[in-house]
C-alpha cells in the first residue's frame, strides 16, 4: 500500500507539472526507499502502471547530493 500511495502523489505531481512519461528524473532517497530494494521496485512499477512513467530513475542516499547532481545537469 505505501508503494502505491507514493506512486499517487508522484504521479499526480507528474501530471500536474505536464511532464511526459519517460521525460521526468526521479531521485529516491530516505531510509525506506534507499534501504529497501522491493520498495524501490514496487514504487517504479506503480509509477510505470499509473502514468505518467519515470525517466531515470536513481537512488540517493542524501538528498542534498540528489539536488546538487540535478542543478549540475540542469547546468551542463
């Protein structure tokens, strides 16, 4: 159930922002989804399931690493 009601607010999100599937990063961090493999799997499912799907999807253990790489890639 945790997996699927993760997988709402982001797709929701998702929609709302107009990302198309495959065109949106998705960064997971906190303990669960970093430490917890089927988590993790059942979250990207749900999400490919729900729509709008993920694009790459990477694990990260702190989340100010995850902010940095994204505005590092946003910066070229």
């Amino acid at each position: 159930a945790a997996a699927a009601d993760l997988a709402a607010h982001v797709s929701t999100l998702a929609r709302r922002r107009g990302f198309p599937a495959g065109g949106y990063p998705l960064r997971l961090a906190g303990g669960l989804l970093v430490g917890g493999a089927t988590l993790r799997e059942r979250v990207v499912a749900a999400l490919a399931a729900a729509g709008p799907a993920p694009g790459a999807v990477l694990v990260v253990g702190d989340p100010a690493i995850g902010a940095v790489r994204l505005a590092a890639a946003a910066l070229g």
